[in-house]
C-alpha cells in the first residue's frame, strides 16, 4: 500500500511535462498557420500587382483590405499624397459596414499619418488620445470621428521619399505587435513597387504614343 501510494502520488507530476508539451504543439501549430496565411496574402498581393500593369487601384484595396484581417485590425486606409496633404485612395472595414468619412490628413508631422511620411518612420502608438493635445493636433478631428485609440501608420517609401502610408487603427488601447508590424511593412512595400510599375507602365505609354504620333507626321510630311 505505501509503494501504490506513492506511484499515484508521481501521477500528477507526470501529466505536467504533456500538458506543457500539448501546449507548446498547439502555439507552433498556430504561428505555422499565421505564417502560412501572411505568406498566402504577399503572394495574393504579388498576383494582383502582375494582373494589374496601369492600375494601382486593385493592389491599395487589396493591400488594405489583406493588412486589416491579418494585423486583427477593424479598419484600415492606405493613404497617398496630393499637393500638401494625404488622401484616402483604399478604405477597408473588416465588419463590411461603410467606412467611416474622415477629412484629408494634413502632409505634416502634427498628423499621425503624415509623420510617417514626413519623417519615413513607422508610428506605432498604443493610445493616441493623451498625445492629441502634444504631438498630434492635426488628428483631433478624425480621432472625434472614428473613435480609435491603438494606431499603426507605415510609410510607402521610395527613393526620394514617400508615396503615402498604410494606416491601421483600434479602438482598444495597445501595441501593434513586431510580426504585425513587419508584415504592414512588407505590404507597405508591396504597395510602393505597384505605384512605382504604374508610373514607369504610363510613362513609357505616353512615350510611345509621341512617336507614333511623331512617325505618322514625318509619313505625312
């Protein structure tokens, strides 16, 4: 009876390793299925890019829409700038409602999007409102509007700069985390390559065009 006592007594102790091993199967299983999934959605965006030769219109609302469901983010914007401000061209809401009307970001570092344009830096705040009185004034108004508190803006950087920014936001306070992050900036860069293969497709259109135009007159002449 002592022996028997004290082998049920080692029982508990061997259950806690499996139970820990069981544990640690489940959270690499999850992590694989994340990558997998991330690495399904940057092959998708390539896939639209290559589709889409004149046209960066598909790639921003793909980009947009593949960075809220992946970052657990209820909206998202991809943003590029005109003259001194940024414009919205790709909103995404995760619950399909209408996206909620925000007035255009100002191209300045009182904005939170216009930060990480300014300075191609990554913003990545986990409240916004104790800042809007110090740091971002600018956002005040679309804060009001939206109601979000966490906030990640990743810019679109090219060599001179810029395009815009992707722009993340919650309404529950808290830190994007550092694999959210890095895959916003692999959409980020995704995005400017789109923008970039527009532009060069366009120019080299327009180019052709003047020599058609060019040739045809000379046959004239």
């Amino acid at each position: 009876k002592p022996a028997k006592a004290k082998v049920e007594a080692r029982q508990p102790a061997g259950r806690k390793p499996l139970a820990a091993s069981e544990a640690r199967v489940r959270e690499l299983e999850l992590r694989l299925a994340e990558a997998l999934e991330q690495q399904a959605a940057t092959s998708e965006i390539l896939r639209v890019i290559s589709a889409s030769p004149s046209d960066v219109q598909p790639v921003l609302d793909a980009v947009a829409e593949r960075a809220a469901h992946l970052c657990k983010s209820p909206f998202a914007r991809v943003l590029l700038v005109d003259g001194d401000v940024l414009h919205c061209r790709a909103d995404y809401s995760v619950d399909g409602g209408t996206p909620i009307p925000v007035v255009p970001v100002a191209l300045k570092r009182t904005s939170i999007s216009g930060r990480a344009v300014v300075d191609s830096k990554i913003i990545n705040l986990a409240d916004i409102v104790p800042l809007l009185d110090t740091e971002f004034p600018d956002a005040r108004e679309n804060t009001r509007r939206t109601g979000f508190r966490a906030c990640l803006a990743v810019p679109l950087m090219r060599e001179a700069g810029a395009y815009g920014a992707i722009f993340l936001w919650r309404r529950e306070p808290g830190l994007f985390s550092p694999d959210q992050v890095a895959l916003v900036e692999t959409f980020a860069r995704q995005a400017a390559i789109a923008i970039e293969n527009v532009r060069l497709f366009n120019a080299v259109e327009a180019r052709n065009h003047d020599l058609a135009e060019a040739l045809e007159q000379q046959e004239a002449t």
